[in-house]
C-alpha cells in the first residue's frame, strides 16, 4: 500500500505539472485527472491508517523539464501502468478497483492529447501581455517560487491532520484551507509556468505535517497567515504601477488570507472548549 501511494502522489503532482504547462483546453483536462488522483492517494490514505501501516510524505523527485508536452505526458503514463500494477496488493478490491477504471481512461485519454510546445522553463520570467519594471519582476519570482511551495506544503499538512481526525468540526475547517491552498497553488503554478519558472515543491519535511501540537501548530498558522497578507500587500504595491490587473490579484489573494485567519481562530476556540470540558 506504501508504494502505490508514494507513486499516486508523485502521478499526481507529475499530472499537476503538465496542466501548468499546457496552454490549451488540455490544461483543464489534466487538472480535473491531477483532481482525481489527489483523491486517490488520499483514499489509499485512508486505507494505511486503517490498516495501522506506518507511512509519510516522502517521494522520489519528479523530472519535468521538458520541451514537449507528450514527453510528460508519456512520463504520466508510465506512472499509471506503474500504479495500476501495484494495485494487485491493495485489501480493498472495490477501491482496487475503483482506481483501475480511473486509470483506464485517463491512460487512454493521455495517449491521445494533442502535443504542445512547452515554455514553461524558458526562464524568460516576463508575464504575458504586461511589462513589469525589474524590481517588480525580481518580486513576483520570489514570491511565486515561495508561495508555490508553500501552498503544497499546507495541503499536505492539512491533509495529514484531516486523515488522523475524527472530529467533524475540525475536519470541515481542515478541507476548507485544503481546497483554499488548491486553489492558491493552481493559481500561482499557472503564473509560474507563463513566466517561464515553473518548478515541482520541494518534499514536506515529516516534522512539518506530523503535529504533535495542534493547537501551536493553529497559532503558528495565524501569524503565518498574517505574514503572509503582508507578502500579498507588498507584492501587489510593486507592481501595481505596471499592472493593475496584477495588484487587484494580489489584494484578492490578501483578502482571502483573513478567512483563513478566522477559520484558525475558530478551531482554536473548539480545542479550548474541548480542553475545558
């Protein structure tokens, strides 16, 4: 079960990747399967931990610089025969084979994707359509290179603690900032891959998602959180003078922090009510 989940994530992540780099009605496609195989390894998940199997987040690096998007795409494939192989060892045959079908038409539906050129790691770092000053420039990199990773690294944390809770109040806040991190993550992929730096997140360090703490770990969160608003500011004040359309993203971007803000202050009052009896 180990394995198969190890190169679920990687596939996953690989597919994640490729949607980045497509600039045709491809990109949604390969998002949707990345979506999929999200849940697959978080059912596999599942499955360990009900099984009592010992298991963490580490994971092979995943090569992707490539130049041709079927070139990935190939790589993709291979991951799924590798997956549907491994499959054989799983307990639970309905969601054996439950995965097995997904894979059968993904598969199929990968070999026939149309090829595209990939620019994703041109290193140009010039947006699309706008003229960034250098400092603007050298700012949204920076930013893009260390949000990008951590968004993956808070879906990975919020994912660790929603599969080891059994508390529905907590649970429902976990996978609201799980599906908010997507969403940044997608998000600022996207921008990376036009910019042309476009990079796979480093692996999670397990001492990061096995919290031991919950409630520091809440209150680690929120001045992260607030840290990260004054990133949002900062960046969207940089180039605000090239870009209006930019800054406005960066400013949405800032305002949503403030939910998640709210949503951690929330869980910290359930655990002090909880601890009070």
């Amino acid at each position: 079960m180990k394995t198969v989940a190890i190169k679920t994530h990687e596939a996953w992540l690989a597919t994640l990747m490729a949607g980045f780099m497509s600039k045709t009605e491809n990109k949604q496609v390969l998002f949707d399967f990345s979506d999929i195989l999200f849940r697959h390894f978080t059912w596999l998940e599942n499955e360990m931990i009900t099984l009592n199997e010992s298991y963490s987040y580490d994971r092979d690096i995943i090569p992707i610089k490539v130049e041709k998007l079927s070139d990935m795409l190939h790589d993709i494939v291979k991951r799924l025969d590798e997956i549907d192989l491994q499959l054989l060892s799983s307990p639970d045959k309905d969601l054996d084979a439950r995965i097995s079908s997904d894979i059968h038409y993904m598969r199929g539906v990968l070999k026939k994707m149309d090829d595209e050129t990939v620019t994703a790691f041109s290193m140009e770092r010039k947006f699309p359509g706008i003229e960034l000053t250098e400092e603007a420039t050298d700012a949204l990199t920076l930013f893009l290179f260390e949000e990008t990773y951590k968004e993956y690294e808070l879906i990975m944390i919020y994912n660790y603690l929603k599969a080891h809770s059994n508390d529905a109040y907590m649970n429902r806040i976990f996978q609201i900032l799980i599906e908010e991190s997507f969403f940044h993550l997608k998000s600022f992929g996207d921008m990376g891959a036009k910019m042309g730096i476009l990079a796979v997140p480093r692996v999670v360090m397990k001492e990061l998602y096995q919290v031991t703490d919950v409630v520091q770990f809440l209150k680690d969160g929120i001045n992260e959180e607030l840290a990260a608003k004054e990133e949002c500011k900062k960046l969207s004040e940089a180039v605000a003078k090239d870009s209006d359309e930019l800054a406005k993203f960066f400013d949405f971007i800032n305002h949503q922090e403030n939910y998640h803000i709210s949503l951690m202050t929330d869980a910290l009052a359930h655990y002090a009510k909880a601890a009070n009896g």
